[in-house]
C-alpha cells in the first residue's frame, strides 16, 4: 500500500485498484477505510488490508462514461 502511494507521489500518475465488478478504490480509500489483514508467514509476507466491496465507487461515476457521439458508436 506504501509502496502505492510512493509511486504516486513519483510519477504524479494515479493508482485505481478495478475489481471483477469494475468497482474501483484509490490507495486513500483503501487506508481509510481497510484495515490490515492477518500476517502471514507463507509467501512473501507482504501485509495487506481488507477492504468491504460496499465501499467503493463505481467505475463510470469515478472516471465517466464516454459520450457515445464522441466517440463514434452508432447508438
């Protein structure tokens, strides 16, 4: 996660984490409202955070959805 916002801070380039239901959640999202899973001694060891599906926002309301004449789709 540290390493997440590190990179932003880097490269000035966002971070979205998009799940299977094309719900997203930003590095902040995820601090404020996750919490650190259980430590665990297989694989690497990384900690993580657990995160609640009901938090996150929609992927069209967080990046839009494209205006259909704009891009040339016959509607």
């Amino acid at each position: 996660m540290l390493a997440h916002l590190q990179l932003v801070a880097w490269t000035q380039l966002p971070v979205y984490y998009v799940f299977d239901g094309l719900d997203a959640w930003s590095p902040y999202d995820v601090l404020a409202a996750g919490q650190k899973g259980p430590h665990s001694i297989a694989g690497s060891g990384a900690p993580y955070f657990l995160i609640s599906a009901q938090g996150a926002r929609r992927f069209d309301d967080l990046f839009g959805t494209p205006d259909v004449a704009q891009v040339g789709i016959a509607s």
